[in-house]
C-alpha cells in the first residue's frame, strides 16, 4: 500500500501531520506493507531564497488578517506541535524558496533516505533557524541526512528533479489540493489537513481491508479537495 504525502518544508501544520501520521502508522499492524513517499508542494513559488522580513507581518499579509490573529496563529500552531512532540521556534525561522529543497528530497528518495532528508528540512527550519532556501545550508543539511556530498552538489548546480517538483504539483491540483500536507492512499483515499492519529488509522485500515479483500472489486473512493475556511485558511493545514 502506497501513501503518498504532499507537503512543504516551510509548513508547521505539515510537521504537525507527519507526526500525526507517524503515531497511526506505529499502530497499524501492517505498517511493514505501507511504502511512504513524499510529494512536493510549494506555498510561494514565488518566493526569494530568502526573505528578510518581519514573518507576522508576512503571515497578516499572506492571509489578509490583522497583525494579532497572526501572532495568535502562531502561538496556537506552537502549542499544537507541543503535543506532538515538537519544538517550533518560529521566531527564528527564515522564510525563503523551497524549490531546491523538494528537488533533494527527490534525490534523498533514490537513496531511501526521502524521509530522513525530509525531517532534516522540518527540523533546521521550524527549531534551528536554518534558511532552507539558501544553497549552501541545504549541502550541509543533505549530507548529514545521509545523502553522498557530490550528488547533491550536482543537483543544486543544475535543474535535476525539477520536472519531478513541477509533475508532482501538477498532481496535487488534478487531486484538487490547495494546501498542504496531503495524504492520498493508493490513489484511492484523499485526507485534507494534519488529522489526528484516529483519522489516519481508520483510514488505513479500511483502505488495506479493501484491498487484501478476497471480495470482488471494490468501487474506488474519489480523493477529497481542501475546503477552506472563512479567512481562507484550512484547518490543520497550510493554504497556499
């Protein structure tokens, strides 16, 4: 069974999710048949490798919404991770383009290290203050994820896996996902936003009982679309 989660590294509810998900596949008794594969979405194409502004003003601009909703957004997605077990530091974090970095973790993937590349990513960015747009942090950050120091060298010189960035964002709007993270199973099961752990469980186990059934086919459940809120934000999830 496949699932496949599309995220961004500069997304807190997506850390929040991948915790999440984690804690249901612990539990599930068939987590050794699950393979895990990571899909990139990025939450400002357009964004510079680094962005040295004020990141609440930022938020209240992005969202349309008073400085003070913006400071309680972070304050609520901090105690939110602190119960998952994360330490986000977001006045430290440093806004800047993930493009390169969704391309190493398309890289990390070949070497079956796409999920310890990607964790290396949520935690420099939300606890460490890395600038996860700037080149030379993400060398750094990919060789100690375990990734070989000229291959990754090589990707950041050239345009390697960008088609495979742009392909699998292509993916996401077909599946009708405006934020992120976004979890679809066998193509099959579409689940919106950093759920909890219960959520996450019901639906693998439905999905693995249908597809080990001895039963005829069963009709495919169409993958759901992200519904935002009033203000245009999503609950447990970040919208682009």
């Amino acid at each position: 069974m496949r699932v496949e989660i599309w995220s961004d590294v500069v997304c807190p509810w997506c850390y929040v999710g991948k915790r999440r998900f984690e804690a249901a596949l612990a539990g599930f008794a068939h987590r050794d048949g699950v393979e895990v594969r990571w899909r990139s979405f990025e939450l400002d194409p357009g964004a510079p490798r680094s962005r040295d502004i004020d990141r609440i003003d930022h938020l209240a601009t992005k969202y349309r919404i008073p400085r003070e909703q913006a400071e309680a957004m972070e304050r609520q997605i901090t105690e939110v991770g602190l119960a998952v077990g994360l330490d986000f530091r977001l006045e430290r974090s440093r806004g800047g383009n993930s493009f390169d970095a969704h391309r190493l973790v398309h890289l990390a993937a070949e070497h079956g290290l796409g999920d310890q590349m990607k964790e290396r990513l949520f935690l420099a960015y939300f606890s460490e203050g890395e600038p996860v747009g700037d080149p030379a942090t993400l060398a750094r950050l990919a060789v100690e994820a375990g990734l070989p120091a000229t291959e990754v060298d090589d990707v950041l010189a050239g345009d390697r896996y960008a088609e495979a960035v742009r392909a699998d964002e292509a993916t996401a709007h077909a599946y009708g996902a405006t934020g992120v993270p976004f979890f679809v199973i066998d193509e099959t099961y579409g689940i919106a936003g950093a759920q909890s752990p219960e959520v996450f469980t019901n639906v693998l186990e439905r999905a693995w009982s249908e597809t080990h059934a001895d039963a005829a086919e069963t009709p495919a459940v169409s993958v759901g679309g992200m519904s935002p809120t009033d203000d245009g934000r999503h609950d447990g999830a970040c919208p682009a």
